[in-house]
C-alpha cells in the first residue's frame, strides 16, 4: 500500500473535513481574489466603510453583509484583503456546518458532501464575494444538523442554540430566505411522532434565532419604511418581474449569467453540463432516500433511539436535508421570475448530504468492503465533475473580469478630469462606479422608505461638490444633464459615457 493509502486510512473523516475547508479557502484565494467589486458587494461593502459614502440602500438588502465586513474594513479598504478575509471566514463555516452531522453520520460522506458543496463553481465564486448566500446556505446546514443533533439526543446542551444562532446571522444576512428554513424544520418536527412531543424544545431554538436576527430589519422598517409591511411590500415591489412558475430558468442560468433577468428562453438555452449534474445530483438524493425509507427500522433500550437506515445511518439523518434542501429551492423555483445561479445555494449545500450518503452506499458492499470498480468509477466521474467546475469558475471570473476593471478604469478616467472626492455620480450604473471613486451615488426620484432625492437636490449637490452622470453607450442622456459637459470619449473605456455638470 502507498503512502496515499496508508494516510486515507489514518485520516478520519472530520480530519478529511478539515482538509477539504482548507482546500476549499485555498482555491477561493487562488482563483477570486483578484476580481474587483460587483454591483451588490459595491453596495454592502460601501455601508460600513470609513473611506466612502454609504450607497443606497433599498428595501430588500439587510445588514449582516456590510457587518460582517465592517471588522476588516475598520483597517482597509483594499479588495483583495476582503476577498482573503471572506474566503477565511467561509473556509471555517464550511467546516464547522458540516462537523455537526459527523455526530449522527461518522463517516466519509461527510466531508463528501462539503466537497461536494465546496467545489461547485457557483460555491467558489460567491464564497469569497460580499454576497449572502453562501453564509445562509452554510447556516441553513448547521443549524438543521443541529435540530438534528438535538432530536437525536447526540451532542452537547450548547448545540441547538449554536444552530439558533446560525439562524440569526442568517436573518440578519437574508431574512427571506430564513423563512422557508424554520418552517420546513417546523413542518419536519410535528411530522415525526417522536418529535412531537419536544416540539417546543427543538423549535425554541431556530425560532428565538430568527426573531432575533430579524430584529434590526424590523427596526429599520419602522424607522424608514413605515412599518413591517410596508417594507415587506416594498421589497416584493422591487424584485417582482410579474412571472411565477418558470423552474426552467435557475436550469438556463446554472452555467451563468450570473443574473438572468429578464430571462428569454429563445437566447439562453438549457446548458448540457448543468442539466447533467442536476439529473445526477436528483437521482442521488432520490436513491438515498428510497434506500432509507425501504430500510428495516432497529429499535434500541434506550428512551429515544432513531430508526436506523441503510448503513447504520439514522433515517432522519438522511431524509431531513433532503427535505428541508428541497423546501428551500421552491421559492426560488416557482415564485420568482428570474434566475441566479447563487439563488439554490442553500437547497445544494444541504441536498449534498443524501448525495454524498447514496455514493458512499453505492461504493461499498453490504459487508462494508469497497467495491473496487464502482469506487472507481465513481471516483473518475467526481474528478470529471472537478474539472468541469473548475472550467466553469475560471470562464466566469474571466468574462465578469473586463466589466468590472471597466468601472475601475472609469473612475481613473473621471479623476483624471476632475471628478474625486467629495463627488456625486448619477445614472443607471453610478453605484458601482461610485464605490470605486469614492463617490455618492444618487436617484431621482426613489421609491418610499429610500433617501428622498429631487432634481432641485441634484442642481444645489452640483453648487457644492462634482456632480457627473454615468452612462452606457446607448442610454439617453435626461434633459436634465443636456448641457452637462461630456469627457472625451478617447479617455474612457469602450462603451461608457460622462457628463460632468457645469456647476461642478
């Protein structure tokens, strides 16, 4: 036996967990750190910087984003620290949510799973970017094995309110997604009759978490919107686009654009790769949870022992994920009418648990013995899987790259003519423009519960600071800005226009 063989068998599968967090931080440094800011980061990383006026902030956003980079921000600025510091956090999180089912599953389909999760390319964009959904989909692990843990009588009595606490920050991340979440462990515990009677005790903790972490988007709403639901209108305002039911739209968008909206089912066709490791990955999650449910339950002497399924493995342990996984892609797939690729993050990173589990099963014998060809091949197929991935992750970070170090180039160019701080940019695309010069940015016009901001505004801003409208090549210039001095177009990259106001 090698000295790979030999180490595979020394390694325990929390030691493998751990190797599979620090590869996972790795390949985020080595492959994302360089990319600048997009236009949501440019927006959360804005709130909590020294260095820069807060952009606006609408309805929809919460603040746990710019909160969790405020700490680094205190010291830099720079991208590329914050890129290494989310890609740390996230590499940390990715173990410690998958630790917790190494309590009711102590075996490699564990860190299976986090591979599994970890090396999509999806995961690897967004972990290191200021961007919600890896952290809710990490929480959204943690906090169900917790449940778990809890229902199950394993693990420590500080273990269900860490799950708790996983679904506060995932509240004050993204409260949206946080409901589907505590109503699919709801809907699981009053399902189960054991569970049942410790409804209170298994509920107390995920729903104390989420009431705590929605509490500063309340206060806000209150403060700036009117009220709850005032804002919660406003919000479903904003990202309405009048469709529902369109599934087929998170299956064009997999293999990007990173936002599909609007979607057009004539120009984004369903991508091959994609549709092949969605039928995978359901097929996997769908034999896992036949092979459980067709188990022969095992009952123990003590109070409360789970039926056992296949291998030795609790039946809950696999059909909860599976369960609350599929909950949490719903809305997504049926009540919104476009696609992102990060929006199902949170439905893969626990729809990785049954997968991985059906692998595991598939590659040993009843006996436990591996299966050497099936092993094989399934190992052939994840390393194929990899490099497909990895294919995936450089072409995206390649084709959003130029867009982006275009906002960069465009606000040297408007400092070169001019335009630096205290300024104000406006225009469809301003925001993420303004980050990068350090500038405001500004609507006329905006909805309730935003920062009011007229016309008569923009003309006394352009009295006391540089004023500049920011347009793509195409876009009509508003009467407003008609006699606005434009830069030369020879200084500014392709398909960009500015107008500075003659008052700057």
């Amino acid at each position: 036996m090698g000295f790979a063989g030999r180490l595979g068998e020394r390694l325990t599968p929390r030691a493998w967990l751990a190797v599979v967090a620090v590869a996972f931080g790795v390949a985020q440094v080595l492959l994302v750190r360089d990319l600048p800011l997009g236009w949501d980061e440019s927006i959360y990383a804005s709130q909590d910087d020294p260095r820069r006026p807060a952009l606006l902030f609408t309805a929809p956003r919460a603040r746990g984003m710019p909160w969790i980079a405020a700490p680094l921000q205190a010291v830099t600025g720079s991208t590329v620290a914050l890129r290494v510091y989310l890609a740390v956090l996230a590499s940390v999180v990715l173990y410690l949510a998958y630790a917790v089912w190494l309590r009711v599953r102590p075996d490699a389909s564990v860190p299976l799973a986090a591979l599994g999760f970890g090396s999509l390319w999806i995961t690897l964009f967004y972990a290191p970017s200021l961007m919600p959904n890896v952290p809710v989909a990490l929480a959204g692990v943690l906090a169900t094995g917790a449940l778990l843990c809890a229902a199950l009588r394993r693990g420590p009595s500080w273990l269900p309110w860490a799950g708790g606490a996983a679904v506060a920050a995932a509240t004050l991340i993204r409260p949206g997604d946080v409901v589907p979440l505590v109503g699919a462990l709801a809907v699981a515990v009053l399902l189960h009759p054991r569970w049942r009677r410790r409804a209170v005790s298994l509920l107390a903790p995920p729903v104390v978490g989420a009431v705590l972490g929605a509490l500063p988007w309340v206060i806000e709403a209150q403060q700036r919107y009117d009220g709850l639901f005032a804002r919660v209108r406003r919000a479903i305002s904003t990202q309405s686009t009048g469709q529902r039911f369109v599934p087929d739209y998170e299956l064009r968008a997999l293999d990007g654009p990173l936002l599909c909206r609007p979607c057009n089912r004539a120009t984004q066709p369903i991508p091959l790769t994609g549709l092949m490791w969605w039928v995978a990955g359901a097929a996997l999650v769908a034999v896992a949870v036949w092979l459980v449910l067709r188990s022969r339950p095992r009952v123990g002497g003590s109070a409360e022992v789970a039926a056992v399924g296949f291998r030795g493995i609790p039946r809950s342990a696999v059909l909860l994920p599976a369960f609350v996984g599929g909950v949490l892609a719903l809305p997504y797939l049926l009540l919104v009418g476009y696609a992102a690729p990060r929006f199902l993050l949170p439905a893969y990173a626990l729809l990785a648990l049954p997968a991985a589990q059906a692998l595991r099963h598939l590659c040993l014998r009843p006996s436990g013995v591996v299966r050497p060809a099936v092993a094989g091949l399934v190992a052939v197929l994840l390393a194929g899987q990899l490099v497909v991935q990895y294919r995936q992750l450089t072409s995206i970070v390649a084709g959003s790259n130029p867009g982006r170090q275009h906002l960069v180039a465009l606000a040297a160019a408007m400092a070169r003519h001019g335009v630096s701080p205290p300024c104000m940019l406006i225009g469809s695309d301003a925001a993420p423009v303004a980050y990068v010069a350090r500038c405001d940015a500004v609507r006329i016009k905006t909805n309730p519960g935003d920062e009011p901001f007229t016309l008569a505004d923009l003309r006394a801003e352009a009295t006391r600071q540089h004023v500049a409208l920011v347009l793509r090549s195409g876009q009509a210039r508003p009467s407003y800005a008609k006699g606005w001095k434009a830069l030369p177009a020879k200084d500014l990259p392709h398909g960009w226009r500015v107008y500075v106001s003659r008052g700057s």
